[in-house]
C-alpha cells in the first residue's frame, strides 16, 4: 500500500488559534472568579486546574486516547462545569454568610446545600456521556468517553478538592473567603421578572427553531459538509509553497475547501504536493489559486472522490444516542422530580439544539443571503453534544432551586416561586 506523510501546515494554525481562544476564555474566567470571589475564587481556579489535568492523565494514562474535535469539545464542556460547580457553592456560601453564619458555618452550609444540585445535574449529563458511549461510534463514543471522565473528575474536585482548600484558607485565619463587599449585591431588591415578556420570547425563540428546521429541510443537499456527504479531492504539484492564511482568502469565497500538504513516503519522490478537498469543482479552487498566486505554479497531478468521515452509520447513532439520551433524562427527572419537570427538561433540550441551529443557519444568511452559507461539519456535531450536556445541567440547576423553594414556601403562588428560583 501507499503510505503519505500529512504536513501539519493546518493542524498548526488550527492549534494556535485554538491555544490563543483558550487562553483569552482561562484569563477572563480566572479575573470574574478572583474579582467576585476573592480568596474562593483563586481556590477554585487551582480546583478547575486540577481538574483538567486529572482528566487529560486519565485519557492519556487509562485510554492512550489522542487529542480529537469531540475529545476538546467535551473537556471545554467539562470545565464549564466545573467552573459553574464552584459557583454554585460560592453562591450558596454567600446565602448563609447573610443570614449572620460565622465563616465556617457558611462554608459547611454551602457545600452541604449545594450538594444536591451538584450531584443532579451532573448525574444527568453523566447519563447522556453513557448513553452516547453504548450507542454511538466515533466522534459520538469520543466525546462521551472523555465527558463521563470529565464529569467524574469535576465532582471530586467542586466537592473534595475546593472544600479541602477552602477549609485550608481557613484553618490559617482567611475568615474572607469570599467577597463579603458584594454579597449584599448579589440578588436584586426585586426579583428580575423575566416571565413579563415570556410570549414575545417564546415566539421569536420558536421562529428561529422553524427557520432552522425550513432551511435545513429546503437545503439539505447543499447544507451537509464534505466531512457528511464527501466531495472531490485534487492533487497538485507546486513550485512555491503558499501558506495556510493566504490559502484560506482565496477559499473563503468558494464553499468549504479542506486542504493539507502531502508528500510520499519511501517512493524516491521528494516532492510534496496540495491536496484540496471540496463538495465539487475542485478544478476550479485550483484555478482560482493560480489567479491568486501565479508564482505557485500549481498543476494537478491526479483527483479522486472522497466519501464522507462522518459516515451515515455515524451519523444515525448521533440521533439514536442523542434521543435515547433525551428519554434517560426524562426518566431520571421524572424520578428526581415530577414528569412535568421532566417533559420541561427534555423540551427545553430540544429547543436549545434546534435553535442552535436555527441561528447557525439565519447568521449565515445574514452575512451571505445564503440560507445553506453555514455547512454541517464535525465539528458542529460535537457542539450540538455539547449543547445537550450543559443545557440539561442548566436546566437542572433551576429545577433544584424550585424544588427547595417549593419545599420552604408550599403556600407561594408557583409562577413566584419560578421567579424566585430562577433569580437565586
């Protein structure tokens, strides 16, 4: 068989932006939490810290897995979780600090009330993570591996290792731990009423759930990327190499075009080639690279048809696991709560994702006046996964919050209650 050698032109531009979003998004979240949280918030910092490293060990110790899309997607995931953990528990800290709890009471009190809410809505998205192991291949299985142990890891660390430091902090005297400035600043006076505009809401958020649904519908030919329905792949020879951030000016305007350099392993050939993959007329990206760059010289040298990465057998296990998964956390709110909490849930999962991609596609029109300008690639596939996961944990937090408030208030008109909830 023929063995190439891929040069990671791409892969290297790809991880630089990736490395310079990481790092602006860590920045951003270590300030809010220090500036908020003080003394808590640099412990949960470490605790978040430890948290990524004890999953990417276990990846790399336990599964010898390599770094993929899915596999990045679901640890971002993760953090985002564990981030929101630490300020559930912070939150909570700061309820009892304003009742008159000493710093230790506090800190007991809000661990101790924040557990359940932790412990649920990190239980559900735990139910998802299997469900997409069992029945999902690929990328699904990938990113399902990775968010269970992210799930696992971010428990122990908001419940074990951030309580071990905060009880640290106070052990030698930091009676602070978090910002007693801005406790009275937490809640509003008044409860915010965010049902005041729930039918204008709910009418616009379900007119883009419909423009989605239409436009995906009307283009789904055109709206599925190489990685779903695969394309044309041309080879070609070159005299001048062209970097990947010229290359992607010229393609910007010509649909999605992957592309990588290629060179022949123990062929005696030492020359490297462009390999472009396109929907079609990958002909005519070549020429318009020449138009672009004549020094190149570029000149096709063979072609082939690609299939898609994301196979169709791929691609009916996502739906199968993600409608399995919607069923598993309907079950388990339905027993945790009601089956009114429960169809809520599941309902309010559906219309995130499809208004994900309702906005996905009206965007693109938006910058373009095409409806099919945004394609559905891989990586989109590993966001909707990952919409699943926090919407549902989102979704749980609020439900905790009304089942206590319901619990301390039987009597209180439920629609307040809802509010209350939902501003604590």
């Amino acid at each position: 068989g023929e063995k190439y050698e891929v040069s990671p032109t791409l892969a290297e531009d790809a991880m630089d932006s990736s490395k310079k979003a990481c790092l602006l998004g860590a920045v951003l979240v270590i300030a809010f939490m220090i500036t908020w949280y003080k003394a808590g918030g640099l412990m949960a910092v470490f605790s978040v810290a430890t948290n990524v490293l004890l999953v990417v060990a276990a990846l790399a110790g336990l599964f010898q897995a390599t770094f993929t899309l899915p596999g990045i997607a679901a640890i971002v995931l993760t953090v985002g979780m564990a981030v929101d953990a630490n300020i559930l528990i912070f939150e909570r800290i700061r309820e009892e600090l304003r009742t008159g709890k000493s710093a230790e009471a506090a800190l007991s009190g809000g661990y101790e009330k924040a557990f359940s809410t932790i412990i649920d809505a990190n239980l559900t998205t735990l139910l998802t993570a299997s469900i997409l192991i069992w029945l999902g291949t690929g990328p699904v299985k990938g990113f399902g591996v990775t968010l269970a142990i992210g799930i696992l890891v971010s428990m122990f660390c908001a419940l074990v290792v951030s309580r071990f430091l905060m009880e640290m902090l106070l052990h030698y005297g930091v009676k602070n731990l978090i910002s007693r400035k801005a406790i009275d600043k937490t809640l509003p006076r008044q409860p915010i009423d965010f049902h005041k505009h729930r039918r204008s809401a709910f009418a616009i958020s379900w007119i883009i759930v419909a423009i989605g649904i239409f436009a995906v519908n009307a283009q789904k030919d055109r709206i599925l990327g190489i990685d779903f329905q695969g394309g044309e792949e041309l080879i070609a020879s070159f005299d001048q190499r062209i970097e990947t951030s010229a290359l992607e000016k010229v393609f910007k305007d010509l649909g999605e075009v992957q592309h990588f350099y290629r060179s022949e392993v123990g062929s005696g050939d030492k020359g490297e080639y462009l390999v472009l993959q396109t929907e079609a007329n990958a002909s005519n990206v070549l020429l318009a690279l020449n138009e672009a760059h004549p020094n190149a010289n570029l000149v096709e040298v063979g072609s082939n048809t690609i299939g898609g990465s994301v196979s169709e057998q791929i691609q009916h296990d996502a739906i199968i696991s993600v409608l399995v998964a919607l069923l598993g956390i309907l079950l388990y709110v339905a027993i945790r709560f009601e089956v009114g909490y429960a169809v809520g849930a599941v309902i309010a999962t559906i219309h995130d994702i499809l208004m994900t991609v309702g906005l996905f596609v009206l965007l693109g029109y938006l910058s373009d006046g095409s409806l099919c300008s945004g394609q559905f690639t891989a990586p989109m596939l590993a966001s909707i996964l990952m919409i699943v996961g926090y919407s549902i944990n989102d979704t749980i937090v609020v439900f905790d919050r009304i089942r206590e408030e319901l619990l301390m208030n039987p009597v209180t008109n439920l629609r307040k209650i809802i509010l209350i909830a939902i501003n604590r």
